[in-house]
C-alpha cells in the first residue's frame, strides 16, 4: 500500500528486502520509533504495530487518517495558497489548535504542495520549507481505506527511549542519518542520540533491523554491539538537481534475525 506521505530520505526502495527480513516474523508486533511517512508499516501492512514520531504534527495526521479523515476543503496548488496556508498551520501550532483536524489537513496539503515532501521546522516548531515547483498534484481526499488497514496500530508521539516496547516485538529503526539531513523536529539529531538508540536497540531481545549512513563510525557503532551490519546501495532523492540525485551507500544492521 503506498503510503499517503511524501517524504525526504522515505524508505520505499527498501521495502523488497525489509519484507524478506519481515515475512518469518509477520506474527509479532511491528515497532517503528522514526515512522515518518510510513513506507515500511504500509509496506509492510502488520497486524499490530506500534508508530511513533517526535514530530507531533506528523503523528497528528496519523491520528486522524486512523479515524477515517476525508478531505473536503478544497487544495490548490499556487504560490498565493501554499503560503497562506502555511501562516494558517503555523498560527494554529502557535494557539495550541495541533491536534485538531484543521491542523491535520494542513499538514498534509504542506506536504504533497512543498519542495520535494520535505518536512522542515524551526526552533519554535513552525514548518518553513518552501514550495514546490509542480504544475500538476494528485491530492488524496479520502483516507478511509488507510483507516481501514491501521486498526490495530498504536500511534504515539515519544521519544524512542519512552516507548513500552515488548520482549516480542520487531523493530525497525530509521533515524536521521549520520552527517544527513535532520531537520525534521527542531532539536535534530546528534551523534550522541545514535549511540543511545544502538544501546537501546541493543538490549532489546527480539528481531531489530537499523538503517543509517554507511560510514566508519556508524559500522564501528553497530558491529561494536553485536550487530551483523551490511552495506547497501540507495537513492538520493532530495538533491534539487536531477544530475546530482545520485545512489548513495547506506548500511543495514540486523540483530536477532
């Protein structure tokens, strides 16, 4: 099922291998603590999953796709709109109105109508990334029969360290990449939460898969934990030159597989 997000640094190419990885394990709960536009739970389509997010206005919109959103405003596709309706979203994170169904609309019109689905805040939590150049966008009016797939998905907005994760449980994890962008929320994500997340992920007793950056310090990091850590080859998608989206090197590491 493609998921009803754009986003910058998705997951989609990866679903092939992720799924041979998945399918013995299909039985257990799905954990997926950077699930940001969702390729791999609406890849993957699990039972029971657990997402979650620090970005509350993304998890937002989750919450009302679950119940069922349909989209009856209209969506346009301008310059004079897009702007608008950024102040629009931005103004309502401001008075505390980020869980309402306004709000949600609001975020995803953002994100199919800017620059390439990226996702971009300040420090004060407003979106700031601009539009984008498409003369044509395909918006989703009726969510309905996501809602159908996310029945038994549990959706949370927490810190990855917060999560009630069981023993049983299958993990992916997603983070910003080392040395990439990690603009998402505004207090990013340093080198210092990589190495919490690996000890994390490493104590958990079940299946865990991570992706990240393929680099000296991100192999070392894993490998040092008992991680099977293994190089493969990705896309570059957000170079705003269609010459410089070249494939890049990234790493899986598996645990408990």
């Amino acid at each position: 099922m493609n998921p009803p997000l754009k986003w910058a640094g998705g997951k989609r190419w990866l679903l092939p291998t992720l799924r041979e990885i998945w399918e013995p394990h299909a039985h257990r709960r799905l954990v997926d603590p950077f699930v940001g536009g969702g390729s791999i739970p609406f890849g993957l389509l699990p039972k029971t999953a657990l997402l979650s997010d620090k970005n509350y206005h993304l998890m937002n919109f989750y919450r009302w796709v679950q119940a069922g959103l349909q989209i009856t405003e209209h969506l346009e596709n301008t310059e004079e709109a897009y702007y608008a309706n950024r102040e629009r979203f931005n103004f309502l994170g401001r008075g505390g109105w980020c869980w309402e169904r306004e709000a949600a609309v609001l975020f995803y019109y953002l994100n199919r109508t800017t620059y390439n689905g990226l996702c971009r805040f300040n420090n004060f939590w407003e979106f700031n990334a601009p539009k984008g150049k498409y003369k044509k966008i395909n918006y989703t009016f009726d969510f309905r029969p996501f809602a159908t797939q996310m029945t038994g998905w549990e959706l949370q907005s927490q810190h990855f360290a917060n999560l009630r994760v069981l023993p049983d449980d299958f993990i992916y994890a997603d983070p910003p990449y080392d040395g990439s962008y990690d603009g998402y929320t505004p207090d990013g994500f340093a080198w210092e939460d990589h190495v919490m997340l690996a000890n994390w992920l490493a104590q958990h007793p079940g299946p865990v898969v991570a992706s990240n950056s393929y680099n000296q310090r991100t192999v070392q990091l894993y490998e040092s934990r008992g991680f099977i850590v293994e190089p493969i080859q990705g896309p570059r998608m957000i170079s705003c030159e269609v010459g410089g989206r070249v494939p890049t090197w990234e790493i899986l590491a598996y645990k408990n597989i």
